[in-house]
C-alpha cells in the first residue's frame, strides 16, 4: 500500500457524513478561473435536508467551509505546480 494512505488517520464515527456531504456540495461550487467556493445558502440547505438539530447546523457549515478552504488552497497548489512545471518546459524548449 502507499505511504499516504498508510499515514492517513483514521476516520471517526460520523467522519463519512462530513466527507459524503462535502463531497455532494462540491458539485455546486462554479468552476471559472479559479474553483469557488461552496454556497454558504446550499450548505446551509443541506444541513436543513439532513435534519441537523439547530445547534448542529452552525458547526457543520463550519467544518464544511474548513474542508473547503483546505481543498480550495490544495487545488491552487496543484494548478501552481502545473503552471510552474508547464513554464519551465516553455523555457527548455526555447533554448
């Protein structure tokens, strides 16, 4: 198995909703230049359609926000790599 998924923590008991559910709200983003971020009224509405508990709902948006900020900042890192990589074959090939 690879390293990652061997470092990897392990998932804690509801763990899989907040994945589940970030993952189905991900799907709502807009994609343009850069990936935006999930709205806040849909994860918000998502949250009313699980049937959170008034006193979950504002923890949830929360953590989703976290969760995509984090992925947000991980994708930009990719699309950096790939620019970089990309500027740096431009420049071997001009010479």
């Amino acid at each position: 198995m690879p390293q990652w998924y061997l470092d990897e923590p392990p998932l804690c008991v509801g763990d899989e909703f907040y994945f589940k559910a970030f993952w189905d709200l991900d799907t709502t983003r807009s994609y343009g230049m850069e990936l935006g971020p999930i709205p806040w009224n849909l994860i918000v509405d998502y949250a009313e359609r699980a049937e959170l508990d008034e006193e979950l709902k504002e923890p949830f948006v929360r953590i989703i926000r976290g969760m995509d900020n984090t992925y947000r900042g991980w994708q930009q890192e990719q699309s950096d790599r790939m620019s970089n990589k990309n500027e740096i074959g431009n420049k071997t090939r001009e010479k």
